[in-house]
C-alpha cells in the first residue's frame, strides 16, 4: 500500500498515478478485511476503487494534454512541502514512541458473522440523521457536479 | 492409499464450504474445478453462439472443422494464439500490457462466491453479493485503460462509451438486488442477509423463488436485473461500444491475438457471472423446479434423475445425427468422432444414475441448467433485437430503469414491512 | 511472525496521510492534488476503522462508511470544478490557478 502510496505522488503521467492509486485503495480495502470490517471493504471497492476511480480516469482522458506532462511537475514550494512534512513526520514519530503503552493489543474475539447486521442497526438507529443528511450533501453534490460541467447554463 | 480416501471421506461428510472450514486443500481443488468448467463452459458458448445465431438466421453455421462444427472453438483458440502480438507505437506499453489482465481478473475472481449447491462454493462469504457486484465493476477500469492505452480514436470513444454504459446501469443493478436482498429479510427473526448461499437458503425457507414472490414485485425487479445484466456485460442489444458496423471494434481494436482472445474471455466470463447473480437471487440457485406444490421424497426422487436423463437425451440426438451424416468416406473421421463423442454424452449420462453421484451433482446440474438457460437468452437476444442508439441507451439506463428500481424497492419495503406486521402481531 | 496491535495501523495510517500531504503540497497538476486528497481522506478511515477494532463498537466503521461517502461527493465536485476552469483556461497547473491575483 505505501508503495502505491510513493507511486500515486511521484508519477508523471496521471494516468499511471490514477493505477497507483487504485492499487492502493485495492490493498486498503484487504486491510479491512485483516481488521474484520468486511462491509467497509465491500463498499471500499464497489465506490472508491470501482466508481470514483472511474470518474478519476474520464476527467484525465478529457483534461491531460501532452504539454503537461512534458513540464517540470514538482511545484515551485516543493521545499515548504518537505518542511511541512517533516514536522507532521516528527509529530507523528513523537507521538507514537511516547504513546505506544495507551494502545491495548487486542485480544482476538470470535469473528461474528452479522457485522452487515450490526452496522445497519447503527447506521438506520442512531446515526439516522447523518444518513439523511449524507444523502442530502449527494443531491447537492450531483447538482452541483453537472451544473458547473455543463457547457451553458 | 488408505488415508486418502479417508480424507476423500472426510470431506464428503462436512457440510461447509471448503473456505469456511478454512480448508485450504479443498479449497484449491474447487478453484481449479472451477476455473477448468470455466473455461469449458466459455468455449462451448463460443461454439453455441455461432450455431445458435446460424440457426436463428436460417443457416448452418460452422459445419466443416469437426462434425456439425465442435472443434471451431478449438481452431479459433489456436488461431488467436498464434497471431502476431502487434502493439501500437505510440501507445502506453505498461497500460497497453496490464488493461486486459484487469479485466480478465475482474471477471474470473467473482466466481469465488458463486453457489453450485448448499456446500459447492469455493467461500461463503459474509458480504457475498456485495463483493460480486464491486469486483464486476472493476472491470470497467480495465475497459477505460484499454482504450485509453490504444492511442487511438475509435478505441476512446468505445471505452469512454462502454465504460459509461457500464457505470449507469451498474445503479440499476444495485437497485434491483437490494430489493432481492430485502426479500430475504422476511423471515421469522426479521435478519436478511448478504452471503450467496444464505440468500438461497432464504428462497428455500420461504418455499418460493423471489421472482415469483410478492406478484409482480419479483418480477420486474428480476426484469430491471436481466435487462441491467445484459447492457453490462456489453451485449446486444447495447453492444454499440464494439459493434463491428459502428466503431470498428470499440475499445478491443487494437488488441491482436492473445490480448484480444482475454478480453473476449473476459466477456463471456462476465456474463456467466452476472446470470449466476440473477439465477441465485431470483430463481433459486440450485433448488429444483417446484420444491412446494410437488413436494415430498417421491418428488424429490424422480426430479434427480433429471440429470441424467437430460444427458441421455443429449447423446440420443448427436446419435441420430450421427445417423444423418452423409456417407461418404471424405465424412468417416468425422462421423466416428461425432459417435465418440454422443458415447461420452451416453456415458455421463450413465454415470449420474449411480444414486450417490445423483444426490450430489443434483444441486450443480440445476444451478447450471438454469444458467446455461440465461445463456441461450443472451444468444437469443443478439440474434433478434436491433442495437440501441447511445442516447437511447443512457435514456433508458437513467430515466427508466433507475425509477423503477426505486419504485420497486420501496413497494418490496412496503409489502414486506405488511406482511410481517400481519405475522408478528 | 510479529503480533499486529493497533499502533502498527496507526503507524500505517500515519505514512500514507503524510504521502498524501507530500502530493497535496508539492504537486502542480491539480488531478494528481486531487488524487492526493483522496490518500488523506483513505489514512484516515484506516485509522478509525483500526480504533474501531481496539474498542470492539462499530462506531469507527459507521463513520468510515460516511467519508467514503461524502470522499465521492468531493471528487465529483472538484472534478467539475476542474472541467470548469479547464475549459476557460486550458491547463492544469495549479500555480496558473491565480486568477484572484493583480
């Protein structure tokens, strides 16, 4: 994962980076899997990797032009990123060696087989109203995707 | 020698899936049972396309490789094996090399979950239908790298256009499963769920196929999935990304030889699993016709000498055809291998009376007969209807096919939401 | 065969937001950003579903399943976005995206 990691931010054809990052989003969705969470990665490969990647790769088709990838494509403040990254690196590295006891191990529960079950119960009870709103914010988001793609008004 | 059929033994009491039971030897010899039908079935539909469509259109079809044409398959694959391997030289090599791999794997992972029977799944998984209906959508990824990596401008535009058609009615698709997938809820402690084979066993506790469940509910969901099913895998009559007369080929223009024999495979592969999806969620899996109203051990008794039955019919028409072959000594190889094979028909057909074979290639001959029926709908479909336009197409994926989806969801909601009511109350 | 506790995922999830902060910062063409947005928003549902796990609620999974979510929304938007200013003034370098300068 943290190779398609490395890839996706170093590639100079986006296409390639756009692969990179489906590999990445492939091996999250089986990290899931490792941490017995198998509906997050079912809905993992169906949206991220088999919708939004798609998206992805048409919006590439239509904008990449070849003098784009021809140019330099590190930014001019790559040395403010670097410095930026540091620091959240550090703060990171400190919080972890300081911390590592405040982490329990966890002991191996007995794999249930109604997690679908279980999250739906939370999904449709107590989170009923970020349900609504979510769907809410995809209107918006639908609208506002084809309105601003549209050639006129 | 002991102690394997010991093993052999073992394993024909369980009564788990091989990838529950985390039996990782079992599970490899099913992948390879799987994988080798795989390919056996996608090479006999290669050869019924082409004698059904024949038929359909008052001509033979191939008559010449083998007798009645049976070893066509086998000289296309060669011919496609042998052909030069040509890659265009503007285009992206590592793209252009990986497109057909993805959408190869694509189409053959979803088989992991497939059901041929209460214990014939390589895995059961928990999220079953959700995992076949994310690793088939990746295979549009694959679609859109493949044109993308040709360089040219009819493989674009046919991936740009497969790829969209694919994505539009992929909704429908959920739409029409989720609403299957309420069906199972409506049972006695009110949990549905999402594996394959629990789905199956939903169908055989409520005592009727969810297509004929809940009149017409079940119904036009299965008619929204078949429909749905049909303009995914790119088939006619939504095949405007690869017709010959319209873009040349579409996105697969490029690809010669082994590349373009994958994609191909591909495709049949992906219409075998999508018909799976809809003979598991609507027609029952691997349940025979009628476990209800024709009921009973007697029943149960005459519908399992159905496989065998149907194989000894099957042997019966390639002998009366064998019968029928002109006698003249240029046709003798060909008419004692046409014999050869009706013997193996006959044989088979033989081997499934034994009464232990019977009970347990029961569940697998109905899963397949039904499917080898989505099949022959899939041929028959080409054959008759003439190609949708584009617009015409993304009008129906949209406008049509996505409203009543919705509308059957919340009538299945609703009905079921009644009726449980009335049984709880 | 090392034990995996939950600070390994951290671990993990904290090298992936900070690759992900890495293109977001140092990048010029706004698809590879965007691309980089979305490793961010993956670090962090890797994080909470592996604090989902340590607390054994389902609680983190829940919410994972909402930025998933609401990640799509984004994508869509931005890349409309993209088109937009595309079509207007043919690139995509993001320091050309200056429009509000003098």
């Amino acid at each position: 994962m943290l190779i398609g990691g490395i890839l996706v931010i170093t590639r100079k054809n986006p296409v390639h980076s756009a692969l990179a990052l489906i590999v990445t989003l492939l091996a999250q969705a089986s990290i899931y899997l490792m941490l017995y969470a198998p509906f997050v990665a079912g809905v993992q490969i169906i949206l991220y990797a088999g919708g939004i990647m798609v998206l992805f790769l048409f919006v590439i088709m239509l904008v990449s032009i070849d003098r784009s990838m021809r140019e330099r494509q590190f930014n001019s403040q790559w040395v403010a990123g670097i410095i930026a990254a540091t620091a959240l690196g550090g703060l990171f590295i400190a919080v972890y060696t300081k911390g590592t006891n405040i982490f329990p191990d966890h002991a191996l529960p007995v794999v249930e087989n109604d997690n679908t079950q279980k999250i739906a119960t939370l999904l449709y009870g107590q989170y009923m109203f970020a349900f609504e709103i979510a769907s809410l914010l995809l209107l918006v988001a639908i609208i506002g995707a084809v309105v601003m793609a549209k050639k006129k008004i | 020698m002991g102690q394997l059929v010991q093993y052999v033994q073992s394993y024909l009491k369980s009564n788990q899936t091989p990838g529950a039971a985390g039996n990782i030897f079992w599970m490899l010899v099913y992948i390879m049972l799987v994988f080798v039908g795989l390919s056996v079935a996608v090479i006999a539909m290669n050869w019924l396309e082409r004698k059904i469509l024949a038929h359909m259109q008052v001509r033979l079809g191939p008559m010449r490789v083998g007798p009645h044409g049976l070893l066509q398959p086998i000289a296309d694959a060669l011919k496609l094996l042998l052909k030069e391997d040509i890659m265009p030289t503007e285009a992206d090599s590592a793209i252009f090399w990986c497109a057909p791999f993805i959408v190869v794997l694509a189409a053959f992972t979803v088989f992991v979950v497939v059901p041929f029977g209460p214990t014939h799944a390589i895995t059961d998984m928990n999220i079953g239908i959700l995992f076949m209906l994310g690793v088939s959508s990746l295979s549009v990824l694959g679609i859109v790298m493949a044109g993308w990596a040709s360089n040219s401008h009819y493989p674009l535009i046919g991936a740009l256009r497969s790829s969209a058609q694919m994505v539009s009615y992929e909704v429908a698709m959920g739409l029409a499963v989720v609403s299957a997938v309420l069906m199972t809820s409506l049972n006695a402690s009110g949990t549905g769920t999402l594996s394959m084979i629990g789905i199956v066993e939903a169908q055989q506790a409520q005592g009727e196929w969810f297509i004929f469940k809940f009149f017409p509910l079940g119904l036009i969901a299965f008619f929204i999935f078949a429909v749905a099913m049909v303009a995914e895998t790119n088939r006619a009559p939504f095949d405007l990304a690869e017709a010959e007369s319209e873009l040349t080929a579409g996105f697969h223009t490029e690809y010669s030889g082994f590349r373009w024999s994958l994609f191909f495979l591909a495709e049949y592969s992906a219409m075998i699993a999508v018909s799976s999806i809809a003979v598991t969620l609507w027609l029952g899996g691997w349940l025979r016709p009628f476990p209800h109203w024709l009921g009973g051990a007697t029943w149960d008794q005459i519908f399992s000498f159905v496989p065998g039955v149907t194989f000894l019919f099957l042997s019966a028409i390639t002998f009366f055809n064998v019968v029928r072959m002109p006698k003249h000594p240029y046709f003798r190889i060909q008419t004692i291998g046409l014999a050869g094979f009706g013997a193996v028909l006959g044989f088979i057909g033989l081997a499934l009376f034994v009464p232990g074979v019977r009970v347990r290639i029961q569940d697998i001959f109905w899963f397949t007969a039904k499917v080898a029926g989505f099949m022959y709908l899939y041929i028959w479909y080409r054959g008759t209807f003439p190609r949708y336009r584009f617009d015409q197409l993304m009008k129906m994926g949209w406008k049509v096919l996505l409203p009543m989806g919705l509308g059957v969801l919340l009538l299945t909601a609703c009905v079921g939401l009644f009726q449980q009511n009335l049984w709880h109350r | 065969m090392l034990h995996i506790t939950t600070l390994h995922y951290l671990v993990l999830g904290a090298a992936l937001f900070l690759l992900g902060v890495i293109g977001v910062l140092t990048r010029r063409n706004v698809v590879i950003v965007l691309m980089s947005i979305e490793l961010i928003l993956n670090a962090v549902n890797l994080n909470l579903v592996a604090f989902s796990r340590m607390w054994g609620g389902l609680h983190g999974q829940v919410f994972a399943i909402f930025i998933i979510t609401d990640a799509a929304a984004e994508a869509a938007v931005g890349l409309g976005i993209l088109i937009a200013f595309f079509r207007n003034k043919e690139t995509i370098n993001i320091d050309e995206v200056n429009l509000l300068k003098w």
